[in-house]
C-alpha cells in the first residue's frame, strides 16, 4: 500500500512532523551527540555524590534523567510532544541554576559538620591524652608510696599512714588489692614485733584486723595460736594451730605438741 499524503486533515494531526514524507518506521533514527552522554553521567555522578541530601539527589537524578537519550525518548512518548534542543537546553539549564544555591547550602552545612567533627575528636583526643597523663602520675605515685611503705616497714606506724592516703589515690580493684597486700605485709611484720618483744595480748587485735583482708594466711593462724596460747586460751589456740597444720605449717607442729 503506497503512501497518501494529506490523508488526514492538518488540523487534526497529533504529530505532525510524523505525517510528513520521510517520517515514520523508515525515517533515519536520530544521532544522540556524544556530549549528552557525558552530561548525563556527570549529573548521575553528583546525584550519587548527594545521596545523604535526598532533595539534591533527587534534583540531580532527574535531570540526568531528562538529558539522557532514554530520558528524552521517553518524555515525547510518554507526554506526546517535541522535546526541542531549544526547549530542553532552557529547561535544564534553569533546573540547574536552581539546583545550585540547594547543593552549595547542603555543601556549607557538610563543611561545617566536618568541621565541628574534627573540632569535637581534637578536644576528645586531648582530654583522653590529659587523663592518661594524670592517671600515669597517679600510679607512679601510688607505687612510689607503697615502696616507701615497704621500705619502712619498722616502722609500722608511720607506714600504715602513708596508706592511708594510697587508698585515696586508687580507683580500681586492682588498686586496693595491691594496697591491701602492703598493709598486710607491714601489720604482719608489726605483729612479729609484738610476738618478740612478748606482747601477745597487744599482738591479737593486730591479728584479727590483718584476718579481715587476708582470711587464708597460715602465718596468722599460727601467730594468733601462740598468742592465744600464751594468754591462756589453750582451747582457741589448739584450733588454730591444728588449721595451721592443716595448711601446711611445720611450726605449728611444734607448738601442738608442745602445748
């Protein structure tokens, strides 16, 4: 069936280019430039660099979209009309103007935020560097007062005080733990003091404060039997020398079997 021009009325043509000789099936398909390619991607690329801002994501993307081949195609099909170069450059160029103040102020806000980020894990890093040096001045103190407790262990009484003020500097566990093994130490070395110099009734109270931290010394047990001993209570004494030979201790054994 051959063509017939002017088979449909001018005025009620929808597109009129298509009607014209050399449209249709058979016309030549048109040769997107290479530019529009390139535009389009570069869009894309700052639709996807504003994906956290889903306004200027969204603006982006569709004006990608609408440079893009597949874009324009799709707007003449879809809307039925000419997309001209004219129409389209106008269109997308306006969109973009209007894009731009959207992105630069989203761009500020980006630039501040990393700014105060970087402000808040500088002050961050020189807190925790500021209390790393103070807790390293707080162990050194603290070991420098338990060696000088240690090394003054005679004397008992001017030790026990500079203790006092270690508790005050720990502040874990493991602190007090080591705290408590220089106390007993010191009370343990006083109460040896008592025992030599035949002080046993003095040397008990000592005894039972030491026992509260340290429960399971046989050293204790065994001082406290003697002294029991030699204060007349055979019986309590019996029961800790009898302990004390169960833990192992041979001069409990002695004193058993002299008692």
């Amino acid at each position: 069936m051959g063509y017939l021009p002017n088979l449909i009325p001018e005025e009620r043509r929808v597109l009129k280019e298509y009607f014209r000789a050399g449209k249709g099936k058979d016309a030549p398909k048109i040769k997107w430039p290479l530019a529009t390619y390139l535009l389009s991607a570069l869009f894309l690329i700052a639709a996807l660099a504003s994906l956290v801002h889903p306004i200027v994501f969204i603006a982006f993307a569709s004006l990608s979209w609408i440079i893009s081949p597949l874009g324009h195609k799709w707007l003449e099909r879809k809307f039925r009309f000419k997309f001209l170069t004219k129409v389209k450059l106008t269109f997308c160029a306006a969109m973009y103007i209007a894009i731009l103040p959207l992105a630069a102020y989203y761009n500020t806000q980006d630039e501040k935020e990393a700014s105060l980020l970087k402000i808040k894990e500088a002050k961050e890093l020189k807190e925790k560097t500021l209390a790393e040096k103070r807790d390293k001045l707080r162990k050194d103190s603290l070991d420098q007062i338990l060696n000088e407790s240690l090394a003054n262990k005679q004397s008992s009484e001017s030790s026990l005080r500079q203790l006092v003020y270690a508790y005050r500097l720990a502040n874990s566990r493991s602190d007090s733990d080591q705290i408590d093994k220089v106390s007993t130490e010191i009370k343990l070395e006083k109460t040896k003091r008592l025992v030599d110099a035949g002080k046993f009734k003095t040397a008990l109270p000592v005894i039972a404060e030491i026992m509260e931290v340290s429960p399971d010394n046989s050293e204790l047990y065994y001082y406290r039997g003697l002294c029991l001993s030699k204060t007349g209570q055979k019986r309590n004494a019996v029961a800790d020398q009898s302990r004390v030979m169960e833990m192992g201790n041979e001069r409990a054994s002695r004193l058993y079997n002299k008692g």
